[in-house]
C-alpha cells in the first residue's frame, strides 16, 4: 500500500524506472502523462514553449505529415503519433520541474545501468534451465530485436547497441557524481560510486560495442583531465605509448572493417534516398520501405543520427538540428567558464555530447526507451539555458536598448538614466519607443481579428489607456532637464 501511495505522488519517477525493468510499461505511464500535458495545453490554451528543441520537433512534426501526405503512406501517421507523444512528454518535464528532479534522473540512469547488467546475467541463466516465454521477454525487455546472436550483453534494452548508449550515459553521470564526492571529501558516496564504477564498465565491454568502447575511454580520460591534471599527463603518456595493445583489447576487433564497410554502404544509399525525398524525408517508420524498395535489403534505420534526421525529416529539419548543435555547444563551452553552476554544466558537458559521439555510427535515439530518457536530460539542459537567460523569450522580442536598460537596472548601473536628459534625446527615445510599441499594438490587434472579430472591440478601451500612457513618456523624461532653484539644469 506504501508503494502505491509513493507511486501517486512520484509517478514520472517510477515510470523512468520501469524504464529499465518492465520497458513498455515505463513507455506507456510516461506517453500517458505526454498525452496529458497536450489535453492540459488545449484546455488552458497554454503556450507552447518557444526555445530551439521546441521549434525542432514542431519542424520535425510537420515534415512527418507533409511526408505522408506526399508519400500516401497512411503508416506513416503512426510516426507522426510517436513524435506528438515524445513532444509532449519533453513539455510536460519542461513545464512541471518538481515531478523529476535531476538528482533522482542521476541515480535512476545509474542504477538503470547496473541493472542492464545483472538483469541480463539473471535471464541468461535462467534460459539454461527453463525456456522464457516471448510474452515475458518481451515486458521485461530481454527479448533480443535486430540481433541473431545471443553473445553479447543487450539486459532490459532489446539491442546491444541500446543497452551500450544507456550504459555510456549512466557512466557519464557517475563520473560527475564521484567528481562531487571527491570534492565533498564523502567517504560513503566515493566507495559506493567506485563499487559501481567497474560494473558499468565491464558492462559497456560486454554489449560488444566498439564506440562504446572509444567513447567510455575518453570518458575516462576527461574525468582524469577534471579530477587531477598531472594524472591526466600521465595517463594520456601511457595512452599513447599503448595504443596498439589498447586496440586489440578493443571487443570484435577482427570484425571492424567489415562493420565498417557495411556503415559506409548504408551511409551512400542513404544519401540517394534523401536525394528523392529532399523536403519531408521519408519519415522514421518509412525508412526501412525506402531502403528496400531501393537496394532490395531492409535496414532499419541510416546508423548515423545526423543522416537519420535528414533522411527521415527532410533538409531543413536536417539544418535547424545541426545550428541547433552549434548554438548549444558554444553555450555550453560558455558555462564551464563560469563558477555559478559549475557542477549542473559538468554534468551537461559530460553526458550531452554522448548523444552526439554514438550517434557518428548509430541511431539509438530509434528505441523509444532510449529517446525517452535521452528527452529528460534535455530538457533539464534547456531549462538550466532558461535561467541563464540563453533562450529567454526577451532576446528575441525586446528592443535592443530597453534590453540594455533592462539589464542595466538589474545590474544596479543607473548614471545613464539618472542622469540629465536633453529635450532632443528624449523627443527620439519617445518616438522609437513609440513607434516599436505601436507595432506591437497592431500585430497583437492583428492576431485578435484572426481569433476573435470582436476581441479588439471587447479590449479596445484597455489599449486605449495603455497607449496614453506611453504618449507621456515625452514629457516624463524632459522633468530631467527641469532648471532648479539655482537656474542650473
């Protein structure tokens, strides 16, 4: 009963769990809450958040219909459902901070991560004594998708490759968690995160990935970098004097040209079925058909996140997506320069570009169970870009010089406006001022005929008395010029 009332009141936190261990369940609890935050928008006719990730999958939405529309592929809508579903579920963690904290993300994708392992060594034994029904595999994940062989670990994520990105991004977050032990001189935390530490790197060998492989070791080498920079020196002395041994310690060596000869092929008929759907792609779920209709093979996705995108959602979807990756990284590069939040863009800066290194010779943002949680660490990056003012709504609405004088009073520096005030300066302030806000007066008035034809006639005497007040700000500002007693101004 404890646990159901627990369950009540931190759903969204169970549902990331189940993530892990009863995986379409933790889909379904978290597209229920996604569907939720859509009805709760419509209700409200709330507005729709307007940062870049927003604008990306509103982009993305419209290429999906535009592309089953000129495919007539009616299948096709069933991807437009799933990016609607992922939309509002990204929304709904945006609009409602306290239903997941970060903290609790953290250590769900840790311990998400240890259990990938132990789960998969668990069935693995269980299946030599007694066969699983599908059914059962299914729901707990076990049951292996897009694979033939059962030699590598693939735990609660279906695929090798999947459990591989979920372990990378549970050993980034370990690794900045036990950067903050060492700094808080925590004893228990340290061992417990050491305890784990191995686990999860045994477990990235054992998917049998070789990124996952080069991506865990440059993990390793940062957390050296950011712990102690003399250790980072020798350890990257060492790296390069073994580099030969460190490859053939790579898992499937013997298989790495093959694989990539296989990546190279799929990249090249990728781009030709992006050639013959340029504007909407062909949408995710519409790949695998294109794919087969033109080299007589079905493969389930381009192996690349850049060229899935562009393939599936068009060129220009493709383009916002990489201005979007630019954009961020020098925001984020930004941040580490500053003390205030230095732990939060760490953190960041550890397990974002993740996404971005596995993405190079994978798409596992094609498993839902990845994309989901892929979406909550966005969306506690584009919330902490929010606070830091990089995606405020006033970049983009607000004059530049109210912007500046904005900023100004924030930052306490009132000479400029404390100051004596000419008669000329002021008359231009007033008509600039004036004119951007009758500007937006008529858009605004404009946007209300297309709503409401009576809404302006309804309002009307509320913009009247807003505007008047603006027309005085000519003569509030010359009161700065007014002589004093002793004729000086």
């Amino acid at each position: 009963m404890s646990v159901f009332i627990d369950f009540k009141k931190r759903p969204v936190e169970y549902g990331f769990a189940l993530l892990f261990i009863l995986p379409p369940l933790g889909m379904a609890v978290l597209a229920w809450y996604g569907c939720m935050e859509w009805v709760s928008i419509v209700r409200r006719r709330s507005r729709i958040s307007k940062d870049p990730v927003s604008i990306l999958f509103i982009l993305i939405v419209l290429a999906s219909v535009g592309a089953t529309i000129r495919n007539g592929q009616v299948s096709d809508l069933l991807s437009t459902a799933m990016l609607i579903a992922y939309y509002g579920v990204y929304l709904y963690l945006l609009n409602n901070p306290g239903r997941l904290r970060l903290a609790r993300y953290l250590w769900i994708t840790i311990l998400g991560g240890a259990y990938l392992y132990f789960s998969d060594q668990f069935f693995s034994l269980v299946s030599r004594f007694v066969p699983i029904p599908q059914s059962v595999a299914f729901m707990t994940g076990h049951l292996l998708m897009g694979f033939y062989r059962h030699d590598r670990l693939f735990g609660s994520a279906y695929n090798p490759n999947y459990a591989c990105y979920l372990l990378i991004l549970a050993l980034s977050l370990l690794l900045v968690e036990l950067l903050r032990s060492i700094k808080l001189r925590s004893v228990q935390k340290i061992t417990a995160e050491l305890l784990l530490l191995p686990i999860l790197i045994y477990a990235i060998y054992e998917t049998g990935s070789r990124a996952g492989f080069v991506i865990m070791a440059l993990l390793l080498m940062l957390f050296t970098f950011n712990w102690n920079k003399k250790l980072f020196t020798a350890a990257a002395i060492l790296a390069a004097a073994c580099a030969p041994f460190i490859f053939n310690l790579m898992p499937r060596t013997d298989s790495a040209g093959f694989s990539m000869q296989q990546r190279l092929n799929i990249w090249e008929n990728s781009v030709l079925i992006l050639k013959d759907h340029p504007l909407f792609g062909t949408t995710t779920l519409g790949f695998p058909d294109a794919y087969y209709r033109l080299t007589g093979h079905m493969i389930a996705h381009a192996h690349n996140l850049f060229l899935s995108i562009f393939v599936s959602s068009g060129i220009v979807c493709g383009l916002f997506f990489i201005g979007l990756l630019i954009s961020g990284s020098i925001s984020l590069i930004r941040s580490l320069k500053k003390k205030k939040g230095y732990l939060r863009t760490t953190l960041f800066f550890f397990s974002l570009p993740t996404i971005i290194a596995y993405g190079l010779l994978d798409f596992t943002l094609s498993s839902p169970q990845v994309m989901l949680v892929v979406i909550a660490l966005v969306s506690f990056w584009v919330r902490d870009q929010k606070k830091r003012g990089t995606f405020g709504r006033h970049q983009f609405f607000i004059p530049r010089y109210l912007r500046e004088m904005t900023e100004n009073r924030k930052s306490g520096k009132e000479a400029d406006i404390a100051g004596p005030v000419s008669l000329a300066a002021a008359g231009g302030l007033s008509k600039t001022a004036a004119l951007e806000i009758r500007k937006g007066f008529d858009r605004a008035s404009i946007r209300g005929w297309f709503r409401n034809p009576f809404s302006s006639f309804r309002h009307g005497s509320k913009k009247e008395d807003q505007f008047s007040k603006f027309t005085l700000m000519q003569r509030s500002l010359t009161m700065y010029n007014r002589k004093g007693p002793g004729g000086k101004a």
